[in-house]
C-alpha cells in the first residue's frame, strides 16, 4: 500500500474547505412571523420545502413560468444562439446555460432533437429553446424573423410619422415631440436590424480574430461541436466566420469555453452593466 501524499496528508488537517450555504429553507423558517405569500408566481412545493436552485435571490420560491415569464419582461438581449447537435456533444448543455447566463433571445438546436441536457442544469427551462432540422433550416427561419420585424417597424415609423404630421398640423408641440421620439426610436431599430448578420465562430483560413471584431446587435452566433467544429453547411450560409485568439501549443480550446467567451464578447459590446447580482 502506498503512503498518502504529503499534500492530501496536508490538505485534510487543513479543515478546508467551507462553504456559503445556497439557497433558502422552508418559508416559515426563513421569514418567521411573516405571511406566507399567496401570488401565483410562488411555487407551493417549494414555499414548503426551501429553494435550493441556482437562481437569483429575487427569484427564490418562484415558478419556473414566473421567472421566464419575468426574463422576458426585462428584456433579453439581442444574440441568438445556434448549436449543431449532429455528435450529441456534451458541451452542449454548458452552452446553454451560458446563454441564460447572458440573457440570449434564443437558443437554436440543430439536427437531432434530443440533445445532451447535463451541462444545462435546467436552466433550458428558462430559455427560448427551438429545434430545427437543419442548418439552412434555421437560417432561413432567423433571415425571415428579421424580415418581419423589419416590416413591423417600418410600418410603425410609418404611423408614427403620420401621427407627427398631424399633431404638427394643429399646434400640438408635446404630440410632436412625443411621435417624432417613435419615429426615431423605430428607425435606429430599423437600422440595427438591416445590419444582423449570421455569425460562424470556429477557426478556418480568412476568419476573423474575435477580439477586432465588431458584433453587430443582433446576431446569430453559430457554434459547432467538439473536434470537428462547424459544418461545411455552417460556413457557407454565415455572413462572418469569427475566431478566438490562442496562444498555446492546441488548435481550439473546448467548444463551451468557446462559446461562453464569444457570448461575454458581444455582452462587452452592447449589454448594459449593472451592479452586483441580486
């Protein structure tokens, strides 16, 4: 038998680690005297039990619809997220939860429609979770989303416009101000959505370093799996192939710390940064 390593000998007198406690305890242990909340939003099982999950404090107790439902409200942010699932990657499940983590408006699973859910720990749950049978399925699907929205917005700039001219026509200045802000705020919409582009992040001649690269507001972002990256159909239909600077002695870092990387490099760009999580 072999003699303990003197740093596992070292490592267990050292009485570490400790850890914070997660989540909360049953209602009534948590918040002694105070009314058991009756919104709908609170989850019974949970009120009874303690919410352990990995959510935000300012979700705790709440249904799983409530909090997406809340996510929603808020405003997710404005990339997609495309995963092809032609190998079943595990690494798939890490990027989704990264895309909650970043507040993605979608995530986009391509071929089959089972796919390797550990890594996700349920946070597809909170997510806007489409499955397409391909790649230029998919494609083809985001490329006439934007078109719509585009239609939409120019037929609101075209009421607002309207509304403007008349309020102009009667001497309602506070009318015009308000209407001439819609046309405005639809038209830079306009604009942002004129310039989406479909984006590939793998490493291919002619692709371009991620770090100066500027990505667009609306996007999708298209990641592949590990080892073989993005299909030849991939490439082909995106705008852009974007990779991510390396250093060492390997070609590709792991698919999800890729995808979470690229995912914080559009945050960087266009998010809004708050304080510290709730």
């Amino acid at each position: 038998m072999h003699a303990p390593h003197p740093i596992d000998v070292a490592a267990k007198a050292s009485g570490e680690p400790t850890f914070r406690e997660i989540g909360v305890g049953p209602w009534e242990q948590t918040h002694p005297g105070e009314p058991r909340p009756t919104d709908p939003k609170y989850d019974s099982q949970l009120l009874d039990e303690g919410d352990r999950r990995n959510v935000l404090d300012r979700y705790r107790y709440w249904t799983v619809a409530a909090i997406k439902a809340d996510l929603d409200a808020r405003g997710r942010h404005d990339f997609e997220v495309a995963v092809e699932n032609w190998t079943h990657d595990f690494n798939i499940g890490s990027m989704v939860r990264t895309a909650n983590a970043f507040q993605a408006r979608r995530v986009h699973i391509v071929g089959p429609h089972k796919w390797n859910r550990k890594g996700a720990l349920m946070t597809e749950l909170y997510q806007h979770v489409e499955n397409h049978p391909s790649i230029a399925e998919l494609v083809d699907c985001w490329h006439n989303r934007i078109a719509g929205e585009i239609a939409a917005a120019r037929a609101e700039a075209g009421a607002a416009a309207l509304h403007a001219h008349q309020a102009a026509q009667r001497g309602d200045t506070q009318a015009l101000a308000a209407r001439t802000a819609q046309v405005d705020a639809a038209e830079a919409r306009i604009r942002e959505l004129e310039a989406a582009r479909v984006i590939a992040m793998d490493i291919i001649p002619g692709a371009v370093p991620m770090e100066r690269y500027a990505f667009p507001k609306r996007c999708l972002l298209l990641f592949g799996a590990e080892g073989p990256g993005l299909s030849d159909k991939a490439l082909e239909l995106a705008d852009d192939v974007v990779y991510i600077s390396q250093f060492g002695s390997v070609r590709s870092i792991n698919a999800g710390a890729a995808a979470a990387v690229a995912m914080h490099s559009w945050i960087a760009q266009h998010a809004v940064i708050g304080g510290v999580a709730e």
